[in-house]
C-alpha cells in the first residue's frame, strides 16, 4: 500500500503518484491524508496482513486492478482505448457503494480512483502548450493492467497444475506438502551462510591434519634381526633389548618374537637366578632361519 | 556393473526424497557416461508410463521423482489421513506469479504490478520456501530480491521455470478466456 508515494517505488511508478493533485475532486477528498498515513507502513519488511482485508471487504476483486479489469470486461470495452470518464465513473460508483471505507484495507482502491481521476483531468484540461503530444496519459495504467491482467492468466495455469498435483504424491510429501509451521527462510539464508562456513572450517581442519607415518613392523623381520643380532653378541640380556626400543609397539613385537623363536627352539631362554635378568642364546642346533618364517 | 544402469538409477530415485539431479547422478555415477544416464532415465520414465503400475517416474525441478499416478488420490489420503490438501490463496498465487514472472524482483515492484500491498503474501511464501531471497537490489533503500524456489517447481510439477507459459501463450489464453 502507498507504494505510489514511496521514494524506494521505481520511477515508472513515481509518475502516476500526484494523487495530491486529483485528490480535491476524488472520493479521498474528505480524507487525503489517508495516503501518507499508512506511508510508514510500507518499507516496514513484513507489516501485519494488511491486504488479507480485501477477500473479505471487496468480495471477489485482489485489488484496485483487478476491479478495473471486471469493470472493463463487464463493459465491454477495449482495453487500449479506455473511456476514462465512463470507467471512472462506473469505478467511483463501486465505491461510494460502500458506507464506510475502511482506510487500512481499501485506501489502494482510493489510490486508484485518484489515478483514474488524474488521468481523466490530464486529458480534459487544456494545456497552454501541449506537452509530449505523444504519450497518451492512459498508456501507464494500460500498461499496468495488461501486465495485471497476465498475471491472472498465471494464476489461473498455477491453480490448474496446483489442483492436478493435489491428485499426485510423493515420497516428500508424507512430511506434509504445506508445512503450517516452517522455518523463516531469513534464517534459512543465515544456515546457508553458516553452513558453508562449517563446510570450510572443515576442510581447512582437514588441511592441517599432518599423517605420522607409523613403522612398518613385521615379526618375521623382527625375528631375523633377533637372529642376526645373536649371531653377531652371543647371547643378549632380554630387559635390556626389549628397552632399546623406542615405541611401546615395537617393544610388544620384539617380547612375542622372542616368544615365537623359543618356541621353534630357534632360542633359548635363561635365567640364572630368580629376579635376575633373561638372557637369550642362539642354539646351537637350531633348525635353519628360513623355516620359521 | 554398468550393464545394470537403469535398475541402478531406479534404485537411487527410489530412495531419495527430492528429485534426484543428473548432476548429483553424474556425482554418484562417475564411470557412467551422462549421455547414457540420461537415456537409461528417459527410457525408465517411458516405462513406467507405459507400465500399469500405480507409481509412475516424472522430471521435476530439475530431477526425478518416483510420484503415485492421479486416480490413486483416494486411497493414499485415507491412508495419510488427509482430508483436502492445503492450496494457495487467490493473493498468494497473484504474488506468486508476479514473482515468477518478474524475478529477481522487490516487494515495491510486486506491488505495483498487482496494486495492493502484498508483503503479507510475501511472507506467506517465504514460509512455505516457495520463494526466496537472492539479495538486495543495487536501488535506493537496497530492497530485498525474490526468486521462486525448486519447491515452487515442485509444488505445481513443473520441470522447470521455461515450462510456465510464455508471454505469446498467456495472450493467447486470455483471449480464449475474453471470447
């Protein structure tokens, strides 16, 4: 509403705003300040539902367009060649019909009439000098009630799909078609935003993990450098190898290596006393190295 | 594997909620070349068209979606337990076709071109992700932009926004309907 006055309004719209010049012959006469009232309203993001009225007030018309429409189609008349004064007249007569007009709701049908009223002003006065003789002063309004008048063409495919798809079900669609209650999809643009953010937090976590390259254990050549070590010291004191090592793992390979080479006989464990220390010999008759792997 | 295209493809749609994209197809599919993934698809939605079973394959929003044929409307509202299902609003529908047709737009060109205010319809949409917002408008007061949504797509089964009738076709719907 009071878009028409509204400096945000593109300027297509901007010429058809002096209704302060056809308002002291209008039906706004009595109240032009109506106009500028609900000004504030406008750029407010989501004012409460201010044109929920119309259904209701205006019976069957979305607004002041779809009106003219009716009146034109009722009338018969062409729409690129509009009697302004006869379409005024008929538009005026649906609203002095009304007792009461409620400003919050109906003050775009007001607009309206004051844009009729200009229009038909523009073309009955004389001009001392004729101002672009070319521009018809009704072209704006055709325009917009052609425009008008293609989006209730759509409206009128959109309902048709809308009642054959009624028909059809998806899967989705089990998690209500509608949902009464949604999530504001402002919101839905900041979980966008934050998303990608996570999204990027994550890949760049992924950029500073650093892989350690763990050792490549394998008891067959932990047993053989056992073997190999025996060959070279003679025996080897069991505590003391299993610490040289430098990870738990590594130590933990080297116990069940040993394990393993005294089961195959390969070794043989001594303790010369209790709580002395292990220590390994190579035997003497051990079976040869290959066999054990 | 690829030998079983179709009936990998007929996998996939089945398990997915929203209709499923060649790209994301292509994404889940790397060996199988697109031209072949969209015959196979074509070639599915065929057959099931022609097949007398009650789920048929349709392209919508951009991807496919298995959906249940129309005269099977009864039974899945009883079994949902769904009287009607829920339309749009006259206004709605008139900002949601302002929007269609004009997006990107504002909410200050919405209402000229409809001549009613029509933020409430506005914010109806937005609930029900129909639309959405693409920015703001490089004009005094930077305005919000708006922009339909592939629910919307979804919600009236189109494939996409160049099957809405052109310019030429809605002249030529309103002089039927003015005849």
């Amino acid at each position: 509403m009071a878009d028409e006055i509204d400096p945000d309004v593109p300027s297509a719209e901007a010429e058809s705003a002096p209704p302060d010049a056809a308002a002291p012959e209008s039906e706004a006469a009595s109240t032009p300040h109506a106009v500028t009232e609900n000004a504030p309203e406008a750029p407010a993001a989501f004012p409460q539902p201010a044109d929920i009225g119309y259904q209701i007030k205006l019976g069957m018309f979305e607004g002041p367009l779809d009106l003219l429409l009716f009146l034109i189609k009722k009338k018969k008349i062409d729409i690129q060649d509009i009697p302004i004064a006869v379409i005024t007249g008929e538009y005026l007569e649906y609203l002095n019909a009304k007792e009461k007009i409620n400003l919050d709701r109906e003050a775009e049908f007001l607009l309206m009439a004051a844009l009729l009223i200009y229009i038909k002003s523009q073309i009955l006065l004389p001009r001392e000098q004729p101002v672009e003789p070319d521009i018809d002063p009704r072209k704006e309004l055709v325009d917009r009630l052609q425009d008008y008048q293609q989006i209730k063409a759509v409206v009128g495919v959109l309902r048709e799909r809308e009642e054959e798809q009624a028909q059809i079900w998806r899967r989705a669609a089990l998690t209500a078609p509608l949902p009464e209650q949604d999530l504001d999809l402002i919101e839905v643009s900041l979980f966008d935003l934050a998303e990608s953010f996570f999204a990027m937090m994550k890949r760049k976590q992924g950029e500073n993990l650093q892989i350690i390259q763990g050792k490549k254990l394998s008891m067959g050549d932990k047993m053989s450098e056992i073997v190999a070590v025996l060959k070279v010291r003679d025996h080897i004191d069991f505590l003391e190898y299993l610490g040289s090592h430098d990870s738990l793992e590594e130590a933990l390979l080297a116990f069940f290596c040993l394990l393993e080479l005294l089961k195959a006989r390969v070794v043989v464990a001594i303790q010369e006393q209790l709580f002395h220390t292990i220590k390994v010999w190579l035997r003497k008759d051990a079976p040869p190295e290959k066999e054990q792997e | 594997m690829m030998d079983q295209l179709p009936q990998i493809l007929e996998a996939l749609i089945f398990i997915s909620v929203e209709p499923l994209t060649p790209d994301k197809l292509a994404e889940v599919l790397p060996d199988a070349p697109p031209e072949e993934i969209a015959a196979a698809l074509q070639a599915l939605v065929a057959a099931y068209e022609d097949s007398d079973r009650a789920i048929r394959l349709v392209p919508t929003a951009g991807g496919y979606v298995f959906s249940t044929k129309p005269q099977f409307d009864p039974p899945v509202r009883r079994l949902l337990q769904i009287e009607r299902r829920k339309k749009l609003s006259g206004q709605a529908l008139e900002t949601l076709s302002a929007v269609a047709y004009h997006q990107p737009v504002t909410q200050a060109e919405i209402a000229s071109i409809r001549g009613v205010d029509s933020s409430y319809s506005l914010h109806t949409l937005l609930e029900n992700k129909l639309i959405k917002i693409v920015g703001r408008k490089e004009a005094p007061g930077r305005p919000l932009l708006y922009k339909t949504t592939e629910k919307f797509l979804a919600h009236f089964g189109l494939n996409a926004l160049e099957d809405l009738p052109s310019a030429e076709e809605l002249k030529k719907l309103m002089q039927e309907e003015n005849a």
